[in-house]
C-alpha cells in the first residue's frame, strides 16, 4: 500500500467513525473538555499562588499588633502546651478507623512541625524537638494500637 493510499484509508476511517458519533456524544465531550480546561486552570492558579502544601499560614505578630476586628493579637505560640493529646488507654474502645484517622492527623502535625524545625533557630529549635518526641511517641502508640486492633 502507498502511503497515500495509506492516508486517504485513514482519513475515511476518521470520517466514518466521527459520522458514527451522535450529536449527544459530541456535546458530552465538549463539555468533558470545558471540564478539563477549567481544573488545569485551577491547578496552575494554585500552584502559581501558594508554594506551601499544608495550607497553613504562616503569621507573625508583635505584641503591640492589632488584628481586623480590633480586638489585641496575643503573641501566637508555636503550639499549644495545655493540649490534650490522647493516650493508648485512651483510645482501647476507639474502632479501628477513628485510630487511623488519628494517627495521619499525628503524622501530618509531624511534618509541620519539621517545616518549622528546619526554619527555626535556638530555643524555639528545642521546643519544636520536644514537640517531635511526643509526637513520635504518640504515633508509636497509635500504630501498635492499630496492629493489636487488626
């Protein structure tokens, strides 16, 4: 076969297949499409706008900063001391899915906390270290949790 022979085979075959096709068919894949453009402009807006995956916001504010609503702005810490965390015994009755879901909460704080710990500098270092050690602590925990659960 030529390959001219061979183009004109394909361009008929082209034809008849989008002959073939139904005008319902058509519309679909146009909105398909639209679809598609719209989320690949999404993605790079995203992308474009914000180079922190975690979606946290990292603010700082002097003790003298008044926020929007006029309201004084105590200095922010870098976590909250008097947090509860739960416990293994805490967590015997919990089903199996809420440990789960615990435990990538856990993970997630984690890798916040080594975002900061790698920008941080002296004392605030050695707090975000301690931070790190309960946490793994935690983790552990929530893993042999969920081991003896399975």
């Amino acid at each position: 076969m030529k390959k001219s022979e061979f183009k004109k085979a394909i361009k008929n075959e082209i034809i008849d297949i989008l002959e073939a096709a139904t005008p319902e068919e058509v519309k679909a894949q146009q909105d398909y499409n639209a679809e598609l453009a719209k989320t690949a402009e999404l993605e790079k807006s995203m992308a474009e706008g914000n180079d922190q995956d975690d979606g946290y916001v990292n603010h700082t504010y002097n003790d003298s900063v008044i926020d929007k609503y006029n309201v004084p702005v105590e200095p922010t810490a870098v976590f909250e001391e008097d947090e509860d965390e739960p416990k293994a015994k805490d967590l015997k009755g919990e089903p199996l899915s809420k440990i789960g879901y615990k435990l990538a909460d856990t993970q997630k704080e984690m890798k916040r906390v080594v975002k900061k710990y790698s920008a941080a500098e002296g004392d605030e270092k050695e707090k975000l270290k301690d931070r790190l050690r309960e946490l793994n602590k935690i983790k552990k925990e929530l893993e042999s949790l969920l081991e003896s659960k399975r």
